[in-house]
C-alpha cells in the first residue's frame, strides 16, 4: 500500500504517458497530431517565436550529431530534390543565387 500513496512527479508521468501513447498509436497518428500543432502554432506567435525554437532545435540537434550526420542527410536532401525538380528549377536558383551574391558585394 506504500506505492499507492507515493505521487509521481510530472517528469514521470509524462514519460509514461508518452510510452503508453507510442505504445497504441501509429505513425500517421504522429503527422496528424504535427499538423493540427503546427497549425495551431502558426495561428499564434509571431516571427521571434519561431526564430528562437528554430535556433534551440538547430543547437540541441548539432550537439547531438556530427559531421558524417550532416553530411547523409544533405545527401538524402539533394537526392530528394533532383528527384522532383527539373533542369529549369536549377536554373532559376541559380540565377537567383547569382544574383543576391552581385547585389550583397555591390556588383551590377
């Protein structure tokens, strides 16, 4: 009966329910419930909001990975991308690119 009475902190029921959760729902459960949050998200903060979660998020995921993580998910990425764009897509970044570079160091 001791265990009845003992509480459990936040941290710890939190992790349970996220294992109980993981545990009877699937992939598709995770993306709808992304969505609806992100929608959610979007409706309310403004533009700092998102740059200070971005930069957290950005600093916690280069903590925990190297360069060869990098480097495979920017290849995925690449592939990813030429998969679905085609030679005018490049073109178009290309010339975009071309052209912030001549505007940032003052070329015509």
């Amino acid at each position: 009966m001791a265990d009845k009475d003992k509480k459990m902190t936040v941290e710890e029921a939190g992790r349970k329910g996220g294992e109980a959760t993981a545990d009877s729902h699937d992939k598709e459960f995770y993306q709808e419930i992304g969505k609806k949050g992100g929608e959610a998200t979007a409706d309310s903060p403004d533009k700092d909001f998102y740059q200070e979660i971005g930069k957290k998020g950005g600093e916690s995921t280069a903590d925990n990975h190297d360069k060869e993580f990098y480097q495979e998910i920017g290849k995925k990425g690449g592939e990813a991308t030429a998969d679905s764009h085609d030679k005018d897509f490049y073109q178009e970044i290309g010339e975009k690119g071309g052209n912030a570079r001549a505007k940032n160091n003052g070329e015509d």
